[in-house]
C-alpha cells in the first residue's frame, strides 16, 4: 500500500470520527452525550495528531502535506473555543457549569 492510500485512509477515519462525534447514537443526551461526544473528539484528536505526524512525509507544499495540516487546525479551534467557553461561563452564570 502507497504512502497516499495509507494517508488518505488516515483523513477517512479522521472525517469519521470527528462526525461522528456530532453525531447522537443513544439519544441519552445531558452528561451521557457528552461524554460520548468527549469520547469521539479524543479519538479524532489522537487520529489529527498522527495524521499531521504522518503528512511530514510528503514534499512541502504538496496537497498531501496541506491536508494533513488541516485536522490539527480544526484541533486546535476546538481546543480555543472550550477554552472561551470554560472562560467565560462564570460571566454568564454564579461559576458552575452544570451539565445534566
């Protein structure tokens, strides 16, 4: 198997999972959704690690090497705005987040 079909496989279990996160499949909801949610995002995450790990094999500015840049990005975005959410909770309410 060539390094691109390795790679391309690698974004197909990325778009997966990373969907597969929004996705709900027990229709628990409240604490159980979301750890389900947390669950799916720390597999996408891990995957989006390896994936930009891996894209260093490919020539600079190839459009391997871009896409493998483009999970990571997502990552990091994801990883900002639950920082802002933490952040800013305690200016909406009396500082507890309650889920459930």
């Amino acid at each position: 198997m060539s390094e691109t079909s390795i790679f391309r496989l690698g974004l197909l279990a990325w778009t997966v999972t990373f969907v597969g996160a929004f996705l709900d499949f027990g229709g628990g909801g409240g604490a159980f959704g979301l750890s389900h949610f947390l669950l799916w995002q720390v597999v996408a995450s891990t995957l989006a690690v390896l994936l930009f790990i891996y894209g260093r094999r490919f020539e600079k500015r190839s459009m391997q090497r871009v896409a493998s840049r483009v999970p990571g990005i997502l990552l990091i975005g994801i990883l900002i705005a639950a920082a802002l959410f933490a952040g800013t909770a305690g200016f909406i309410t009396d500082g507890t987040i309650d889920i459930g």
